[in-house]
C-alpha cells in the first residue's frame, strides 16, 4: 500500500469511524 500523510478528508473520515466505534462499543 501507499505511504503517504493522511488527506484532512481522510482525517476525518477516521476520527467519524472511530467515534462510531467508541460508541457503538461502550453502548448498552
């Protein structure tokens, strides 16, 4: 794969996933 610096898209993209996570794993 590409190694590169993460685009501020892609930045977001990741903290909106990882918030999802967080939520969805701390639920119920």
């Amino acid at each position: 794969g590409r190694i590169s610096i993460p685009s501020e898209e892609e930045l977001a993209w990741a903290l909106e996933k990882h918030d999802l996570f967080l939520y969805f794993g701390h639920g119920s």
